[in-house]
C-alpha cells in the first residue's frame, strides 16, 4: 500500500491495488459490530447501529496520531435472540455471528493486518466478541482488542447509580446519544421512566442480579413489558453529546495504544 501516513481509511473506498503491497506501519483495523433490534416505543430499531457509527465518527474526528485506522463496514445485524418476541427485531444466531466476524478478521489478517480492535454497541453479545478475539489470535495471530461502546463510558459521565445498573436498554444513555445524533428518529410523545423488574426482585433474592456480578439469562419483556429499561424522560441531547465525547476519547486512545503495542509477537 502506497500510503502510509498516519490516517482513517475506509476499506470500502481501497482498491486490491491500494492492498497489494500490505498495509501501512501502526496499521489497526477496526471492526464495529452492532444491532437492529427493538428499543422500545420511543427508539428506533436501529438504535445500536446508529450509534455505534456515532462513536466511530466521533473519534475519526479526534483523530489518532501515529496510527493509520483501517475502518471495516459495520456489522449491522447481531445477535438479538432477548428481542425476538417484539416486532421488528432483526437477528442472527450466536454461530452464524461469530463465523461472520471470525471470517471478516481473517480476510483482514490476509490483506497483512495484524492488530484489529472490535467495537461492540450491542451488550447482549460482548460474549460473541471474547470468542471471536480469541479465536483469530490462535487462528490468525492476530492482536484484538474487545471494546464495547458502554463499557468505554466508564465513569467518565455519571447518569446516577440507579440508571447506571437499571437503566439497560432504550434508557437515559440510549436516549440521549439518539437526541445528540438523530433527533428527528426520537419519538418524544413516548418518552418514560422505564421500570426494571430486576430493581424489585433484587430486593428479595439479592445474589440473583439482573446484570453485575451474577445474572439471570432474561428476555427483555421479563424486565419490562415494553422491551425497555430506564429513564428516556430524563435524557438529554448535552448528556448524549458528552456520553459520545467520552466514549470516543477512549476509543481514539485504544486504537493510538494498539497501533504502538508490540507486546503480542
């Protein structure tokens, strides 16, 4: 590959030309993988797909010195089987997924990549994402990175505790991010506190968490009959900007560090 200074480069835009000579030093390919699933009355099904290429967009601008980012297509679709009983709901099985992105990181790896970073904007397939990771290392030597949007957030924004550990899908953060980025796909007449039922089993049968330490394998409507949990009321398109800046910081920093990591051979 000719070009070899430190950029964001589409992999849709390349040539096998642009490819033939390898790619460029401080290479990293990054690989968003998403879902179309239901959020709710008030989100979009395209919700974890839109922001995950929100995220994505928002480090591009930051920009990662000394690294030339390789950005895959997004992985649209995902695995959503806790969704299916909603209309509307788009998903793959769990071997159908992991063969998809397995064989997507070995094309990569063939085209001379050797440092790949997957970000993830659907929780309900982090697991997907540490069988991939592990399978191209011992399958490809590939050095990969498992990132998932939420998890990039840290604490860097404080939504409250509540809606940190209630607030799971089409909530405060959800809401936000889609009124930061694409307002007019916001259904605000249907905005709501969205109650958690793990809150009010927690209280009785503490060791049987929602999500944390342990966790119940549930279905969306098991925590909430509209498929949703937390507060969209509250959201806020300044609260969606911040969460998307601190998520892209991460996410620039990363890729700047994998770029320079040398610590698998």
């Amino acid at each position: 590959m000719t070009h070899q200074s430190p950029a964001w480069i589409d992999w849709e835009h390349l040539t096998t030309t642009d490819l033939s000579g390898g790619v460029p030093t401080h290479a990293v390919a990054l690989l968003p993988v998403a879902a179309v699933e239901q959020h709710g009355p008030h989100l979009p099904l395209g919700t974890d797909a839109i922001l995950t290429d929100a995220v994505v967009a928002a480090a591009r601008a930051k920009g990662v010195p000394g690294a030339s980012v390789l950005r895959l297509p997004t992985q649209r679709v995902g695995l959503s089987p806790e969704h299916t009983a909603f209309p509307g709901t788009l998903s793959l099985d769990a071997e159908t997924v992991i063969a998809a992105w397995s064989a997507i990181g070995a094309s990569a790896a063939r085209a001379g990549v050797s440092k790949l970073v997957i970000l993830n904007g659907h929780g309900g397939q982090t697991g997907l994402v540490n069988v991939v990771a592990t399978r191209l290392r011992v399958e490809n030597a590939m050095t990969v990175v498992r990132a998932t949007t939420f998890r990039l957030l840290g604490d860097a924004v404080d939504l409250g505790a509540r809606e940190a550990r209630y607030g799971l899908h089409g909530g405060m953060l959800e809401t936000s991010m889609m009124l930061a980025v694409a307002p007019d796909l916001v259904r605000r007449e249907a905005l709501a506190d969205f109650g958690n039922s793990a809150e009010t089993w927690e209280a009785g049968f503490a060791a049987l968490e929602g999500e944390g330490a342990t966790g119940l394998g549930w279905m969306a409507q098991d925590l909430n009959s509209s498929g949703v949990t937390g507060n969209a009321a509250a959201a806020s398109a300044e609260l969606g900007d911040r969460i998307i800046d601190a998520m892209a910081v991460r996410l620039a920093a990363v890729i700047g560090d994998l770029a320079a990591f040398e610590g698998l051979a």
